[in-house]
C-alpha cells in the first residue's frame, strides 16, 4: 500500500437521502463542491420544475462530472456494502460489483417511481429474498458506533440511504466506465489522475465544523476532505472513510 495518493483538483461532499422514489425532489439530498482555489460552495440541481436534486439526477450528474473533469473525490454518506453475515446467509462471494448486481436485483430502489418501502412491503422487487438483521454490524459500524445497515425506521438510520443508494453506486460505475476508483472496493491504491469515490461517516467529524444554513453534513464532508490542496496519505482516507 502506498504511503499517499495524488491530489485532487476538487472535492464533493453528498448528503443522501433514502426518502421517496429515484425521480423525487428531496430537500434532504444536497450537494457541496470545493476546489483548490475556491471555498465549499452548494451545487444546485439543474434548473426545472423540480426544486432540489433527485437522487436520479445526483447519479447522472456524477456520471457526466467525473467522465470529463479531472481527478474528483466524492464522499458519501451512506453504507457501501453490507456485513459478513449478509453474504455468508445468502452465499455470496466477496465480490462487490457482484453484490451491487445482486442487491439490485432484488431491490430496484433506482426504477423511477420505486421507494424503499415499495420493496420491503412486497409492491415489486423480491426484498424479503434479500433482507437482514437489525443486529447485523459491519466492522466499520462497531468503530464509528453506526447503526445497522437493516436497522430501519429508528432516528439516525442509515438503512434506507443505503437501500436506495447501492444501486446508483451500481450506475455509475457502469456510466463512468472504469474512470472512477470506488475505494477500497477497487483496491487500496488509487491510481494516478483517477476520480474516487468513498463512504463516509460524518458524525464522526460534525462537532468540529459548524453548521451552514442548516447543512452540516455536507459542510463537514467537504470542510473535512483534504484532497484538494494536497496529496493525503492512505491512513487519513482510510480514518475518514472509516472502513476497516
């Protein structure tokens, strides 16, 4: 493992939501970018008659920025894959554009008009074939003292972030063909010139960064990542991303 990795020319903090369906307008969905030369400022969704960014619209513009631009470090803030026990109750092998094949499959949280709910109720997909245990903990939920993945309806739930999000990650990865790093999925060594994309726990740093507008999330996730001004070493991304 290499001690750094290169900088970026800038740096994405997304504040996701799992509420409503793909194509719905969501005030809970924000987007704050930060170069090397400009402070964070808040990306709007493009304009049309809905008022805040899709989580569709987040995926697409993802997908254009990062096919085109040059290295970006995206963070986001839901879970990028699940526990040990998931894949051993269902006999998956530790492959992670496998699983996101799978997941999505059986929870087509990116079909337009499909909620979360939608899925785990039995209106379409096949949930219950592929759901998990509240007490079911990834390594990196044990550090951060995260909920569980499948630890629903509760305050500070990731669980339908992470539903809805997987199979967007899914999407761009396929849309940006081979241009992003999905870290630490893709390997621990981000290559040269190469946009990445992590997840990321913000609790961990929201005390330290005071809240813009109401936006601490994003605000934190972008005053946080370093990678714009300078290379950052392989142990700070892997702190911040918090996986194990």
């Amino acid at each position: 493992m290499p001690d750094a990795i290169p900088a970026f020319g800038q740096c994405i903090g997304i504040d996701y939501s799992g509420a409503a369906a793909p194509i719905s307008s969501l005030k809970g969905l924000r987007i704050y970018i930060a170069t090397r030369e400009l402070p964070p400022v808040e990306v709007l969704p493009p304009p049309s008659p809905r008022k805040y960014w899709t989580r569709r619209g987040i995926a697409e513009w993802l997908v254009e920025l990062l096919s085109k631009d040059g290295p970006t470090l995206v963070g986001i803030d839901h879970a990028f894959s699940f526990p040990l026990q998931y894949f051993e109750t269902y006999h998956l092998l530790p492959d992670w554009p496998a699983f996101l094949d799978d997941f999505q499959n059986y929870w087509p949280t990116d079909d337009d008009n499909t909620s979360v709910d939608d899925v785990r109720y039995g209106l379409c997909g096949s949930g219950s074939a592929r759901t998990g245990d509240a007490r079911w903990r990834r390594l990196t939920d044990i550090r951060a003292g995260a909920k569980s993945v499948f630890h629903f309806d509760v305050p500070g739930s990731v669980a339908k972030s992470t539903h809805t999000g997987l199979p967007w990650l899914r999407y761009i990865r396929q849309g940006a063909r081979g241009r992003v790093h999905f870290w630490p999925f893709d390997g621990w060594e981000i290559p040269p010139g190469r946009s990445a994309i992590v997840e990321v726990y913000p609790s961990l740093w929201s005390r330290g960064f005071p809240a813009r507008n109401g936006l601490q999330t994003s605000t934190t996730l972008i005053a946080w990542l370093p990678g714009c001004a300078r290379p950052i070493s392989m142990a700070v991304l892997q702190n911040f991303s918090n996986q194990p």
